[in-house]
C-alpha cells in the first residue's frame, strides 16, 4: 500500500523561471526533512494531484497587474471550485515573488494563500513576499517551513 502521509506537492506558478528555481530548490531539500517531493508546474498536473497531497508548497510569481503568471491560472480557477472541505487534511504554505514597483505586489501568492485556507487547508507557515532580491530570504523561508511541516509529518 502507497503511503501518501509525507508526499509534499511543490507546485510552481513561473513566467520567466525564478520561482521554477525555486520550487526545484524546495524539491532537493525536501527528503532530507522525510518528505516525498513531486516538484512541478500549475500546468504540469490535474486538480486530483494537486488535492491528494498531505502537504502543498506554492511558489507563484506575480505578473500583468497583479495577475497569475500563464501557468499558474486554470489551476487556480480549478481548486477555486472545489467544495469547501477539499483540503481539510492538507498543510500549505506560499511562496510569493514579485516586484515592489507594481502596485499590487505579489498579489498572485496573496490570493494562493487565501484560497488554500479557504479550502480547508492550514496554513503551516506565514507567506513570504520576496521582492527582487529575493534569494537569502526564500532560502531561509524554505528551511523554516520544511522544518515547521516537519514537526506535523
Ligand atoms: C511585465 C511584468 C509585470 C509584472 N507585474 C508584477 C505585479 O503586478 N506585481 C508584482 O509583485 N510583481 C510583478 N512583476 C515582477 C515579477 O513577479 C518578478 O520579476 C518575479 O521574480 C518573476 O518570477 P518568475 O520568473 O517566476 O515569473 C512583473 C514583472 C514583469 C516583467
């Protein structure tokens, strides 16, 4: 029988590959915190794969004015259909990347984040909102949620 209790669905919402970067950073750390990573894009997967996970990490930039980049918004329409206890059993975090110039400033993780709640999920980590210079900080983010869902695993 397929244990699924520690698979840990990092899903990426990426125009030009910064937060691809790092959701595969998220992926390559992740088994030394007992998970079973499946790292891949919002277009990659269907909502039965995204919904099945113990454990979800976005990591979504922002794009437009304020919009879902192109891989990230039939996705995120899907699971905003779904029934209210969808993902009760599932603990999530977001990872939002942007750019403080625009107005509306990582407005896609914003909306990832709430929606998951939403949707039943709990909220295992407080959303970053990392602005252009944003490798130091999402690293630490990254070590510090893999650490905090590790403590529920
Ligand atoms: C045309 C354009 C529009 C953007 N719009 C926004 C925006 O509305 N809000 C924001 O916070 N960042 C915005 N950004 C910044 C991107 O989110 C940021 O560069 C991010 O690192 C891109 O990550 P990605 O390569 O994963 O898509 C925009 C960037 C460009 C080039």
């Amino acid at each position: 029988m397929t244990d699924i209790k520690q698979n840990l669905g990092i899903y990426f919402g990426s125009q030009t590959g910064n937060a691809e970067m790092l959701a595969l950073d998220v992926s390559a750390l992740a088994p030394t915190y007992g998970f079973k990573p499946s790292v891949a894009g919002l277009d990659e997967i269907s909502l039965e794969d995204f919904t099945e996970n113990k454990f979800i990490i976005i990591c979504c930039s922002t794009w437009g004015d304020g919009e879902q980049p192109d891989n990230a918004q039939e996705m995120f329409d899907l699971v905003n259909e779904v029934d209210e206890s969808t993902l009760q059993d599932v603990q999530f975090a977001v990872l939002g990347l942007g750019d403080t110039a625009f107005d509306l400033f990582c407005e896609s993780a914003k909306e990832w984040d709430v929606l998951l709640e939403e949707k039943g999920g709990t909220r295992n980590n407080a959303r970053i909102e990392c602005d252009v210079d944003y490798e130091d900080e999402a690293e630490d983010w990254i070590v510090s949620t893999l650490e905090s869902m590790k403590e529920v695993l």
